[in-house]
C-alpha cells in the first residue's frame, strides 16, 4: 500500500513523492508530486497488480483536489 511521504519511480525515471492519498469507491488515489519539480504533480489511481494510472477525468479531479486540499490543511494545521 502507498502512504503519504513514501518515494515512487515512474515511467518517466523521476522521483515522485506521495503528498496525500484517499479511497473513493474501494479505488486508492494519490497526489504525487516530482520531489525535484514541485510544478510537476499529478493524481493516479492506484492498483497493486497493475500499479498508478494518471486521472483525466475533470469532474473526479475536482473531487480529489477538495478532498486532498483538507487532508493536506489538517496535516500543516498538525505542525503548528
């Protein structure tokens, strides 16, 4: 299973890190973010059998930044 501050290595050779994760519909998402590129992020589905695929779909976007925005608000909330 990914956690929040695990490392990931895409396709793409870089380094990603795991910013947040959440269920939705027994479906895993995670927000990654490029640890050297912090303007490179995307949001994937997550599969243990057939690993993270990239989402495209606008509206269940929307719903992930909400959900991630909070998760990641509560977190920083935390360190103070």
């Amino acid at each position: 299973m990914l956690e929040q501050g695990d490392l990931v290595t895409l396709e793409d050779n870089k380094e990603y890190v795991i910013a947040a994760t959440t269920t939705l519909n027994n479906i895993v998402y995670v927000y990654l973010i490029d640890q050297n590129d912090y303007s490179n992020f995307m949001f994937c589905s997550y599969d243990q059998t057939d690993g993270l695929y990239e989402i495209e779909d606008k509206e269940l976007l929307q719903e992930l930044v909400k959900i991630f925005t909070k998760q990641l608000t509560k977190f920083i909330d935390t360190m103070e």
